[in-house]
C-alpha cells in the first residue's frame, strides 16, 4: 500500500507504552515477547521489516520480575572475549546483583528483536527503573493495565 493513502503520518508517530511490572502476572519470557513486539512496530497497520517504525516502552519496578522454575540461579549469560580461553559466564542471581533486574529484562528483549541493524535503536527505546519514579511521565499515553488483551483471529474462525 502507498504512504500516500490514508492518514499514515499518525500510524509513523511514535507512542509512548508504560508497563508497571506491580501490576503485571506474566513471566519474563512472555513480557519480553510482548515488548519486542511494540519495539518493532508489529501492532501497526503500516508495519514493513525494513521500517523502523515502533513505539517508545517504559517499564517500572522492574525488582519485581517474575521467573518461572528455578531459573534465578540455574540460568547462565555468557559472553565470548574471541581469545583461547575467554569464555565469560554470570548467572542471573549475580547479573541482578551487579546490573539489576532491568538488564535481565532488556537482554530477554535484545534476543527476541530481529539481528539486524535496527536492533540497537529499536532497544534503545526501551527504558527500565528499578523503582516506580521515572522522568517520562508527561510523555507516556498508552497503560499497559488499561489495554485489553489482543484476541487471537483464529479462536472465531469456525471449522
């Protein structure tokens, strides 16, 4: 479809989400998907892989993420410095203690957007505080506890 038809300038402006993780029941997996999904621009009608056209993702209290099973201590971050020997590995029980819940949060993020060359602006827009004070408050419009729930089409096709 043309850029030209339809008011297409509104759908390119971006929006600011908050996400209050007090409020939130889901897991980290689940609420990463959801963000990198607002991060791309998947929600838009104009939503094209080449065009960065997302939203903006605040999210708060970020100390109280949720992880499923035993995860906090058994899952392992690792990193490679490319010399013999060089292989670095943190679990997320001493990634939280060193750099916090949001890092946690951010890199689930980071592994679920597509690795291309918009990776880095698209997780630029995400914002984490540990606590509920930020400095976006004038800028946000969109409450992820106000939204509802996106139904899936498939549930009302009839077979």
């Amino acid at each position: 479809m043309s850029n030209l038809l339809g008011k297409t300038r509104l759908a390119y402006s971006r929006v600011w989400h908050h996400v209050n993780l007090e409020d939130e029941n889901r897991t980290l997996g689940r609420l990463a998907t959801q963000i990198a999904i607002t991060l791309m621009g998947k929600h838009k009608p104009i939503f094209s892989p080449a065009n960065d056209c997302g939203d903006y993702v605040v999210v708060t209290n970020c100390n109280q993420l949720r992880v499923s099973g035993k995860k906090f201590e058994q899952k392992m971050y690792r990193k490679h410095t490319q010399q013999p020997g060089g292989l670095k590995e943190m679990n997320m029980e001493r990634l939280v203690s060193k750099l916090g819940y949001g890092e946690v949060l951010k890199r689930a993020v980071s592994g679920m957007l597509p690795k291309n060359r918009l990776r880095a602006v698209r997780l630029a827009r995400l914002r984490t505080f540990e606590g509920p004070d930020h400095d976006y408050k004038k800028n946000l419009i969109r409450y992820w506890a106000e939204t509802p729930e996106v139904i899936k089409a498939n549930k009302f096709i009839e077979k």
